[in-house]
C-alpha cells in the first residue's frame, strides 16, 4: 500500500524529496516519481517548486484537502485488510495448537 505510506510520510514531513522518500520506504525512485505523478493528477497531493538555489530546483508535495479525506479512506481500508489477516492468523494458530495438543 505504497500510496498509504507515501501520503503518511509527506503528512509528517514535506520536505520529503523523491530521493528521501524512496529510501524511507524501501522502493526506487522511479516507483516514487510515478506514484507522486499519478497523486498529483487526482489532485490528492499539490507539488510547488521551491528555488533554494539558482542553479537548483527542489519540490514540495502538500496534502491538499482531497488528499487528506483520501489518506484516511486509505487507512480505514488498511486497517480492515490488517485486521482480516490477523483474525485469518489467529485461527491458523489456533488450529495448529489443536493439532498438536
């Protein structure tokens, strides 16, 4: 659930580059760019140019409005998936101990 990750980290911090962002989350940085592009043009996430120097140009990514109602239809379906993996796991468990017992 990469775009739940993404939008959690750029909550947290917008200062997040591409770069910072790909090794927080363990993925290339062709992933993030393409993730952020497809963020952007659902309006979910606005990027700004930010000029800390001429000959250098950096990005801000800003949840906009949309963005924050999308992160946390997100999270409320991550933590469904979560918990129907949990309640799976624990009737693994507790049929593995039957087995044993």
């Amino acid at each position: 659930m990469i775009e739940y990750k993404l939008l959690k980290e750029l909550e947290q911090n917008p200062a997040h580059t591409q770069r910072s962002l790909a090794t927080h989350l363990n993925v290339s940085l062709g992933k993030i760019n393409y993730v952020l592009a497809g963020l952007t043009d659902k309006g979910i996430i606005k990027a700004r140019k930010l000029r800390n120097h001429p000959e250098k140009i950096r990005w801000q990514y800003i949840l906009t409005p949309k963005g924050m109602r999308e992160k946390v239809a997100l999270t409320q379906r991550y933590l469904r998936r979560r918990i129907r993996e949990f309640e799976n796991l624990r009737k693994e468990i507790e049929e593995l101990k039957g087995d044993l017992s």
